[in-house]
C-alpha cells in the first residue's frame, strides 16, 4: 500500500514514513520509495546515562 501511496504522489511532495520502524523494518520501508523515514524509537525509547561531574 506504501509504495501505491508513493507512485501516487509522483514527486509532486516529499513523503514520510513514520511510527512502528525498526531495524528490522526500514530497509523494507525505505525500498517503497518513500523520501523520509523518522525513527521516533531512538529518543523516546532512550535510558538515560549518568555522567555527573564532581568538583572537589
């Protein structure tokens, strides 16, 4: 359904694709012709570091 949305659109816009990408995922993603993928995954499922400095 993807790549009918793309040739659709026939370059007359930029199309993103986004929600659900994963390793797994974005090569099939990125293969529908799509011109931008957003990765929300990298951030919001992020732990944090703890990386404190302490002067003495």
């Amino acid at each position: 359904m993807m790549t009918a949305m793309v040739q659709l659109i026939d370059g007359r816009a930029l199309v993103e694709a986004s929600g659900n990408i994963s390793k797994e995922t974005i090569r099939t993603i990125a293969a529908c012709g799509v011109d931008l993928i957003s990765v929300g995954r990298l951030t919001h499922s992020v732990q944090a570091l703890d990386i404190s400095l302490q002067l003495v």
